[in-house]
C-alpha cells in the first residue's frame, strides 16, 4: 500500500523520492550477445530471437499492406474515430513548433543563419506487453513526419500468432509510418540500430520499452545510433491543497499505478485531511479496478507526503522532477509557473493525465528518473537537426 508520510524533514527527502531501482548496466552483457548476432546475422538472428522470447515462428519480419488494410476492418468505428481525434490533435500541437530559421548580419556583410532538417531515417519502437499503445505510434510519427523525416520505421513485437493488434497498424498508417516490422525486444533495436535484409538502418531510435529494451538502446547509442532519452519506469505526481476533490486526485494516482508493477504515485499535499482521504479513496478506486493486481504492486513504490505549505511543496516536487505532474491546487496557475522540473504539467482536477497521454495534442514520451531536471520530452525538434549557414559579402573582406 502507499505510505503516509508527514512533514519529512530535508534529510529525509533524497531517500523519500527514491525511484524503483533501474540497473540496466546489469543486462549490458546478455543484450549485448543478442545485439551482436543480429549485427552478423540479420534477419536469420531477428526470426530466431522472436521464436525464443515472444514465442512466434514467422517466415518473414515485414508486415504487409494486405494485413494493413485487413486491421482497419478488424477495430471498432469508435476506435478508429478516437485515434483519428487523437491524431488531429498531436498533429495540431506539433504543427506549431516547426523551427523558423532567423537571418542575422553579425557585422556589415556577414550573415548567419540556421536550417532545419529532419533526420532522414527514424526508427520506432512499440512494445507490446499487457496493452497495445497505439497512443505511442501517433506521439512518435506525428511529430516525425511534421519534421520532414523522409523513412520512418516502426518495430513492434507480434503475438503468438504471428499478428500485430489491428489498433497499432491502423494507427501506424494513418500518421505516416512507412515500413513496419514484426520484431519485438533487444532484437528489434539491433535490427533498426544496424540494419538488416528487411529492416532498414536508421539514425535516431525513438520509444519506450522494458528494461532490456532500454540497456539496448543505452549500448547501441555509445557510437552507433542516436536515442530520444532512456526510458525509466512511468510516474506521476500529485500536488494539491485542501481544495482538492480526493476522488480526482485517488483516480489520477491510479491512473499511472496501473501502467507497471514499477510504476510510481506520489502525492505531495499541504492538507493533512486530504492525504488520509486520499488514503481511503485509493483502497475503494483500487478494488474496482481491471488491473488491480498491477496497480497494487506499484502502490508498494508510492507515498503521500504531507508538508508545511506549498513553498514547501513546491521545492520538494522540483526536487522530484515527476514524468508526469497534476497541479489540483486552488491557484494552480499560479502555483504551476513556480514548476521548473516536470515533463508534462496538467492542471486543475479537470484535467486528468490520462488526457495527455493519449489525446489532449501534448507528447507523452517523456523524462522518467528524474531526467526532467535537465531535458524535456519529444517534440518536433527531436526528430529535426540544424545546420549552420555563413555567407561573406566582399566588403566583409576588406
């Protein structure tokens, strides 16, 4: 269950906002094997490596346009309405951070500029799991293709039959993905990070993943590959005051406890009364829940910490540096521009984190671990690169 802290002295915080351990470094030596047998082998090691982790004998890794076309007949219309929505909306967003390169004359005759390109070749990566995320497909190749990028590879892993969830494929080719691969795992970034006969190399690899996904990533990218950011365990945080509504604030915890059995929840209040209610609303909200027993495990991760005010408050949540931040405070615009580390901020109680991470228009690939103290999360600019341009009139010369 999650633990009731109140009023921790400094001392304390270092050790309070701990996250569940990540030792990537531990896998380096496996992932590394797998990830040298598919550089010499190619598809041969890919087909071998799905038959022995996900379990699936596939006599080819590409998927086809029929079996494209076959999944938007296989999800419901209100499905495929909901990730068309979703779509427009990243799309709207992103559209508006295209970089407009500025013209400047350093001195007389001398005039600097910067351009804008989009990385050629992307690679993404879904994984598949307990949950299909569709929603991962459009926050990666919404922004790529606004870029300009001209090849945008996506690998995800099938199941057992072979198929990926008609959710993904359907999703992948109405934003522009375009190739898509059935490779899941370690095997999957080697195959974008290296090439193969069938998976294109690529420069830049882009996606969440689990623990030997993201040791394969952290190897490939020491010289060969560009990554997007390592990605750690999901978290939110709540900040709130006694105006808060604890069932809101219970339902936004869960929300992100029921990503992963290592997922984190944290609330951080000024009231004393809201922390025991959310407490109890937790334990009622959790009971009903589908994926209770995922939500339980990572509530072991999770604390609600009462502090003297939101000075307080605030200090202690930029410490942190949450994923994910939900501000449900009575002033929480005002209290939102004293924020200065957190990847994506919600606020106000009508404005569930749940909005984010499918279809409000924001990325939801975001700094875990404590990363958002230093960088933020996709956008447009991470799948660009600019290049600098001098031009020198004659009387510059003189």
């Amino acid at each position: 269950m999650m633990k009731l802290i109140k009023y921790p002295s400094k001392e304390q915080w270092a050790e309070l906002l701990k996250r569940p351990a990540l030792n990537t470094e531990s896998l380096f030596d496996t992932v590394r094997t797998i990830i040298n047998k598919v550089r010499a082998e190619g598809d041969k090691a890919v087909l071998e490596y799905e038959a022995a982790f996900d379990k699936v004998t596939l006599s080819a890794l590409t998927v086809t346009s029929e079996e494209i076309q076959k999944a938007e007949g296989l999800i419901s219309d209100e499905l495929k309405s909901a990730i068309t929505l979703a779509k427009r909306n990243i799309e709207t967003f992103h559209s508006s951070q295209r970089f407009v390169g500025k013209k400047v004359e350093t001195m007389e005759g001398v005039t600097c500029w910067q351009k804008a390109v989009g990385i050629e070749k992307v690679g993404l990566y879904i994984p598949g799991g307990t949950a299909p995320l569709f929603s991962t497909v459009l926050m990666l190749a919404v922004p790529a293709k606004i870029a300009g990028c001209r090849e945008i590879v996506l690998c995800t892993p099938p199941d057992k039959n072979g198929n990926i969830h008609p959710a993904i494929l359907f999703a992948a080719q109405l934003a522009g993905v375009s190739k898509i691969f059935k490779a899941g795992g370690v095997q999957a970034i080697a195959a974008m990070a290296y090439g193969t006969e069938s998976v294109p190399k690529v420069y830049k690899i882009f996606g969440p993943g689990n623990q030997y996904v993201t040791a394969a990533k952290q190897l490939v990218s020491l010289r060969d590959v560009a990554i997007d950011m390592p990605a750690g365990p999901s978290e939110v945080e709540v900040l709130a005051d006694a105006s808060a509504n604890p069932v809101f604030v219970a339902a936004d915890l869960l929300s992100q406890a029921e990503h992963g059995v290592d997922s984190q929840a944290m609330l951080i209040t000024t009231s004393e009364k809201l922390q025991a209610e959310v407490m109890e609303e937790v334990d009622h909200q959790l009971a009903k829940l589908p994926r209770r027993e995922i939500a339980a495990k990572s509530l072991e991760n999770s604390k609600l910490i009462l502090v003297k005010d939101m000075d307080e408050a605030l200090e202690l949540t930029n410490a942190y540096a949450p994923e994910h931040l939900i501000v449900e405070t009575e002033n929480y615009l005002e209290v939102a521009e004293r924020v200065i580390n957190a990847g994506s901020v919600f606020l106000g109680s009508l404005t569930p984190e749940s909005a984010g991470d499918y279809a409000s228009g924001t990325n939801h690939t975001l700094p875990t671990l404590g990363a958002a103290r230093y960088t933020g999360g996709v956008w447009v600019g991470t799948f660009l690169k600019t290049c600098t341009y001098q031009s020198m009139s004659p009387q510059a010369m003189m």
